[in-house]
C-alpha cells in the first residue's frame, strides 16, 4: 500500500509483517514530510526478491519478521541491489541475535522509542550515510564494549597501543558518520584500501561491525577529542 507522494524525499519501502504495524509506520513516514512514497513489499521470500530495488532509498524490517534464514537472504539480496536496511528491534536484548552483526543493517530502531521525530532522525541519519542506533539500543552496545572477555583482562585495549596511526585516522572518520567511499575521498586513497583497513580495525578491536569498533575505542580511549 502506497502513500500519497510528495514534492521530494526518501523511497522507502516496508517488509513489516504485522498489518497495524506498517499502517501505524506509513503514517510516520507522512508525518516526517522526508519520504517521497512508501510501499509495503510483501512478507514472501518471492515478493521481497521480486522487487529488483530500483527507485528505493531504504528498507524498514522488523528484526522480528526475520528469524528465518531464507527471508533474510531475501532482504540481504535485495539491499545488495541499493537501499540501505533500516532494522526494527524489541528492546536491546534482539541484540543478542546471533545474525544480527552480520545483516548490514545501517541502523536500528527500538519499537518502544518508535516515533515520528525518531523514525525521521534515523532515516535522515541513514540516508546521510551514518549508522543511526536508537538511545537505548546504543547504552547496550556501550555497555557490551566495555564487558570483559571470559579470557580476562588483558584483552582490553591499551589506548593507543592497537591500531596504526593510518587506522586510528580511520576509525576518526567513521566515527563521524562517513561511508567507506566517503573515507576514500577524504584520505585520498582507494575504497578497497579503506575496507583493508576497515577490517584491520574490526579484527583487532574484536568487532563484529564499524558501531561496536566505535563504542569499543572510545571506552578504551582511542577516540579522544
């Protein structure tokens, strides 16, 4: 279901199984005055790969809706193609989902913080090309940065000690919301040269994506003003 089209904004497209859900977020998306149109894909594997991605800036799931593999393969697919997955989660501890690292979401939303002025700022965050994290989401992940590997201690970072003067420069910029291609135009270096570096950062802060790897080094120190 369509809704009525403005002057410009974002293309935003719903795989929201629950019908009172997706009613209640198209009517914040009109709200917000940002997207253009939103349109609700259908939850079948066959109707999610069916939309070839076209003329589609962001996909808004519920993290819930994607517990079996064969949908989120569908979405992933179909984010492979263009728009950037915005992800709706139950409370911080969906979190804990093991797929949930490596889905490529480009934001998360908590269900109870949903409302119009915080489903505009995440789509307003995405679209610019940051990671948005809703507040409470984000007090989890920094509150999981700062646990101490079952290994013990040793394991936190030394400020400073880990990453190269290059990464360390890096991880600033990401920090700062700046894509992989936007890193590369900044430091002048090519876009495969910044995702080598992107992994070395991941690897050695022991990440599992760019927003841990930043709420990592800066309970460790490393991101320092």
């Amino acid at each position: 279901m369509a809704s009525e089209p403005v002057d410009a904004g974002w293309r935003v497209a719903l795989v929201i199984k629950d019908a009172i859900h997706r009613y209640g977020i198209e009517g914040m998306l009109r709200a917000t005055a940002l997207t253009a149109s939103s349109r609700h894909l259908g939850f079948g594997e066959e109707d999610i790969r069916g939309c070839d991605g076209k003329g589609l800036d962001i996909l808004l799931a519920a993290a819930a809706d994607l517990e079996a593999e064969h949908i989120r393969g569908a979405v992933r697919e179909l984010c492979g193609r263009g728009p950037a997955l915005l992800l709706l989660l139950d409370g911080p501890d969906a979190l804990d989902a093991p797929w949930i690292a490596t889905c490529g979401a480009k934001g998360f939303l908590d269900w109870s913080a949903l409302e119009p002025r915080a489903l505009a700022d995440a789509v307003s965050d995405v679209m610019a090309g940051k990671f948005y994290v809703s507040a409470g989401l984000a007090q989890r992940l920094v509150t999981r940065a700062g646990q101490v590997s079952t290994s013990g201690p040793s394991q936190r970072i030394p400020a400073g000690a880990a990453l190269t003067p290059r990464e360390l420069q890096v991880l600033r910029l990401i920090a700062d919301g700046l894509s992989n291609k936007q890193v590369s135009r900044r430091l002048l270096i090519s876009e495969h040269g910044v995702k080598r570096l992107v992994g070395s950062i991941l690897a050695k802060l022991n990440c599992p994506n760019r927003t841990l790897a930043v709420v990592r080094a800066k309970d460790n120190g490393l991101l320092v003003a």
